[in-house]
C-alpha cells in the first residue's frame, strides 16, 4: 500500500520493535490490507477483539462510549492487547474518511506465537514498556 512494503509499515509499530527482520517479516506476511468507507466502524467497544489494525491511510476516531477520546490516522494502531488475549474492545474505532489498515487477526498470531515462542516474550516487554509509560512516573 502507498508503495511502502508491508514489513516496514509493521517494523514501524512499537509493540514489534524488539522482533528479529526474520520474525517481523513472519508477522508482516499474517497482515491482510482492509478498507473501511467513512462512517464505518473499524472495530466496536464491548465485542471480542479478534484482530489487529495498522492505519495505512485515512483518519478515524476513538470512541468510549460516546464520547470521541482521539483522533487517529497513518501510523496509528490499535488491537495490540487483542492479539494476546482476544478480550472485548475497550473502545469504537470509527472511520472519519476512507481508511486503509493492514490487519492481523489474532488467531492467525496466535498460531504465530505457538511456533515462535520467542516473540512471547518480547511483546511482553514491549507492551509493559507501554504501560508503564501511560501511568507516568510512578509506573
């Protein structure tokens, strides 16, 4: 998409930073390109989390309930916490314009981490990395 090949796009997000070029590609090769019309909900709060999103193009907006908490657009992702653990969104993602993600559906990346259990390991790091910074100093 956009003529940037598919790994870099997925080596851009920080969740995968600390993977090898050979357990990035095996991720970027799980990634399926999407399209949603603005207005459409990418993903809903409340039902199983079931994938992964990476926005290629477009702008879309954040939803908890129905208050509108960000606006999100290229480079942005959400899904990360699906992917372990498949629990309901905790949020609406909803399409502002047309927009183009690559996703990851989290039984194709569960799958992923039954053969490569090396990567367990370092999307937990990455993922506490990034909690730890949302609860500021005292994390």
């Amino acid at each position: 998409m956009e003529g940037t090949p598919e790994p870099q796009l997925m080596a851009a997000v920080s969740v995968f930073r600390g993977l090898s070029a050979v357990e990035m590609a095996a991720v970027s090769e799980l990634s399926k390109p999407r399209e949603f019309p603005a207005g459409e909900a990418l993903v809903t709060q409340g039902e199983p989390g079931d994938s992964f999103h990476l926005i290629v193009d477009g702008e879309a907006e954040v939803l908890v309930g129905d208050d509108i908490v960000k606006t999100v657009g290229a480079g942005d992702y959400f899904g990360e916490m699906a992917l372990i653990d498949g629990g309901a969104r905790v949020a609406s993602v909803v399409a502002v314009s047309q927009v183009k993600t690559l996703a990851v559906t989290t039984h194709d990346f569960q799958r992923l981490l039954e053969r490569n259990p090396s990567i367990t390991r370092k999307l937990l790091v990455e993922m506490t990395a990034r909690a730890r910074a949302s609860m500021g100093p005292t994390g």
